[in-house]
C-alpha cells in the first residue's frame, strides 16, 4: 500500500497469476468509518478486484490499524475490538 495514498492509485499486494490476483484501487482517502471497535479516521476506501473472477470488494483502511471494514457480494466484516488506535 502506497505511504501517502491518493484517490486513483492503484497496486498490486498479491500477483501470482493463475494462483492469486489481486488489484486494489483507492477510491476515495480522508474517511470516517464507524464499527463496533469505534470510530476511525483518515480512513481510505478501496475496491480490490482479481481476473480469477471473484466478486469485487470494498474495505476501508485505518492508518495504524489496518482493515476496520470490508463488504463484497454476500459478506461483510467490521473490526469489534482493538487495542491499536489511528494516529
């Protein structure tokens, strides 16, 4: 993930085609993002899509957390506890 991300970057943390693809796209970068954890900011949204033909997913991203939320076809996940806070 890029130090300073900006909406429109896009990398690749997994690319080792046929086996796993994965390419994330920031979508927007200054977010808050409430979960039961608590309340985050400075959060980035991301779309991750793959050419094996998964569904596409959306997280957002603490700094200093991590992934605090996530949702794609059928599934979603939020953070519940954390010891880690954003800066």
């Amino acid at each position: 993930m890029p130090a300073r991300p900006e909406t429109g970057d896009a990398f690749k943390p997994e690319d080792l085609f046929p086996i796993v693809d994965e390419t994330v796209t920031v979508k927007r970068v200054g977010q808050t993002v409430r979960v039961p954890a608590g309340r985050f900011t400075n959060a980035i949204e991301v779309q991750e899509t793959s050419r094996l033909g998964d569904a596409p997913e959306t997280k957002w991203y603490a700094p200093g957390v991590g992934a605090v939320k996530g949702r794609t076809k059928g599934e979603d996940f939020s953070l519940i506890a954390t010891t880690l806070r954003s800066p």
